[in-house]
C-alpha cells in the first residue's frame, strides 16, 4: 500500500465538491436565465432573477460545505480513533510489558499499514523473548546442577583429604614414634600438598558461589590491627627457611572496620600468601591506614614482581601469568580476592615491576559516623 491513500482520497473529496457545487450552480442559473423571455426582460426581473441566483448559490455552496466538513469529521475520527487505539497498546507495553494481547488491524490505510507493522515487531519481540527465556531456564538449570555437583563432589572428596591431613599431623607430631628425617620431608610434602589441594576445593566452590549470586556477607565491627597481627603470624610459620622477613605495620588508632570476619581474613591471607609465594628473599609487609571515608589494607613485598603487560590480566578467572619458576595454581586465587572486595563496596589496585616486587591495596569504605552498631569486635 503506497503511503498517501488517505491525503489523495482527501484531496479527492474537496475536489469533487467544488465542481459539485459549480455545475449545480450553472445548471440552476441556466435554468433560470432560460425561463426569463428575451424580448420583455424587465429591470425588476433581471434583479429578482439575480438576487435568486445568488441566493441559490449561496445555499448550494453552504450545503456542500457542510457535507464536506461532516465527510471530513467522520474521517479524521475514524483516523484518530485508529491511531489512540495504537497507543493505548504501546503504552500498555511500555509501562506494564503486555505483550500478550495481539493489536488488531481495524483499516486498510497509513494507520492500518502502521499496524500491521507493529503487530509484526511485537510477535517478534516475543518470540525472541520465548527462546531468552527458554535459554535462561537451561542456563539457572545448569548452574543448579553444577553447584551440586561441585557440592557433594568437594563433600566427598574433603573427607579423605582431612583424614589424611589429620594423620600426617599426627605422624609429624610423632606421637606414634620418632621419624627419620627422610620420614618428616615425605610427610611434610604430604601434608603441604593435601592443605594446597583443600585450598583448591575452597577456590572452586567460592567462585561458583560467587558467580552464581548465592555469597553473601556476615558483616560486624572488626579490629583490623588484630587480624592483620595474626595473619603476620601465620605467614611466619609458612616461611619453611626462606630469607623472608614479616612486617605489620598497622597504627594503634585505626578505626574499626564493618567487613565479614572470615571473608576479610581470605582477602589479606591470599594477598599474604601470593607475596610469600613469589618472594625468595627480603621482605613481606602487611600494613593500614585509614581516612575520613575509607580504609586502605596494604600487601606489600620484594618478589619477581608482575610485568606490566601481565597487570591488565591479573584478575582474570583461570589466568596464569608470566612463565616465572613457582607460578602456578588454579588461577582463581586474585580473581575471588576482587569479587570479594567488591562485594564489600571496595576496590583493589596494585603496583608492580617485573623483578622488584608487587604492592596490592585494598580500600573498605568506612562506616559511618551516626551509624549505630551492636556487634563485637572480633
């Protein structure tokens, strides 16, 4: 249907009105002129037959401008109706997303072309919306299933795991008898690997956990000073020899911290261990500091370092960066340590320098001055 039906049939009917009007009016007036006889054409007649004519006329003209505004009114209704009648159903779409309801083609003009068009896009839209849906639905299933396969996997497999661990404890402790040093460095390498395999088991399910939307925070007050004390102290006792110094340095007068205990802790001991990981010799410093607004925890040590090609990528799920002697895992480590930061509405920086060392900082936002707060410290 070309696009200008309705102005041509509009155009049209006012055309057709005019010469309406104009024959009638010189077919009247010929009739009337014809009844008048030639040879006593009075001056009173040819006024009477003029002020007829014009009367007429005027008549004629006024019925058919009345018949042309009505064909006129009538049109623009229908044509307006059709057109409110489409909006009434974008509207409804719009603000209440009511799809469902088919929007009928009730002319065959402009407005009916602009219907059938729209009615077109919305079947459309949901059809492609059928199918999201569909998708999402096997997407959440997935997930579900995932989850509770790596559930009852990491289930099954923790079991043994902390059996084992539990006995080469017991060995090194050698309560059941002294060992040779051959026995120790066996039994010690069996224990470092199964506490490096039950770390894995807890990198996976936290991701999934995380990626899935179902990790949530137990926030409460907690003495950062304390914390980053006692990670010091567990870095130490992983220092198996290393020419590796602890530092913390954390003022006295630090402001409490609104975190998830335990979750806070996973953040500065992967930050810790990463650092103890990739440092031979020098040091490792854990420290704070704290403004009006956030409070900044810093991870700080003289390792290899990360090239600043690799810094982009360093939070990446699975990423392995840089092909340094010990740099190996399941890449998961930093990438939980950021969606965890994140989920406690902070953010984390690093610097770095191939070969002389890394520096992560993580800022918390500080909680406010008139909040009101009943947990304890931990």
């Amino acid at each position: 249907m070309r696009p200008w039906p309705l102005a041509t049939r509009s155009v049209m009917v006012v055309i057709a009105t005019g010469v309406l009007a104009l024959c009638a009016t010189l077919v009247l007036g010929a009739v009337r002129f014809s009844s008048i006889p030639a040879t006593d054409v009075e001056e009173v007649l040819v006024e009477t037959a003029a002020r007829d004519f014009y009367t007429s006329l005027a008549v004629i003209g006024a019925f058919f401008l009345a018949l042309s505004a009505s064909a006129a009114w009538f049109s623009a209704r229908a044509v307006s109706g059709d057109v409110r009648f489409v909006a009434r159903r974008v509207r409804a779409i719009a603000k209440q997303g009511d799809l469902g309801e088919p929007v009928a083609m009730r002319s065959l003009d402009e407005v009916g072309a602009l219907t059938r068009a729209f009615e077109g896009l919305r079947q459309s839209y949901l059809d492609k919306l059928s199918r999201e849906r569909a998708a999402l639905r096997q997407a959440q299933d997935a997930d579900r299933q995932k989850s509770e396969f790596l559930s009852t996997v990491s289930h099954e497999l923790r079991t043994p795991l902390n059996a084992i661990l539990g006995f080469s404890d017991v060995l090194l402790s050698e309560m059941e008898g002294p060992l040779t040093d051959g026995q120790r460095e066996d039994l010690s390498m069996i224990r470092s690997s199964g506490q490096h395999l039950a770390a894995l088991f807890n990198n996976v399910l936290d991701f999934s956990a995380l990626a899935s939307g179902r990790l949530s925070l137990a926030l409460e007050l907690i003495d950062v000073r304390l914390v980053l004390e006692e990670i010091a102290l567990l870095l130490s006792a992983q220092l198996a020899g290393k020419a590796v110094t602890i530092h913390c340095n954390v003022p006295s007068h630090l402001p409490m911290l609104e975190a998830d205990p335990t979750r806070f802790r996973q953040i500065v001991m992967n930050l810790g261990t990463n650092a103890l990981k990739f440092t031979k010799r020098g040091h490792v410093e854990l420290s704070a500091r704290a403004n009006e607004h956030t409070l900044a925890v810093r991870v700080e040590d003289s390792g290899i370092g990360i090239a600043q090609a690799d810094l982009p990528l360093l939070f990446t799920e699975f990423s392995q960066l840089g092909i340094h002697e010990g740099r190996r895992g399941s890449g998961l480590g930093l990438s939980i340590v950021k969606q965890l930061v994140t989920l406690h509405g902070g953010t984390i920086e690093v610097e770095s320098q191939d070969g002389v060392g890394s520096a992560f900082t993580v800022y918390f936002p500080l909680v406010r001055k008139d909040a009101t707060r009943e947990e304890k410290p931990v």
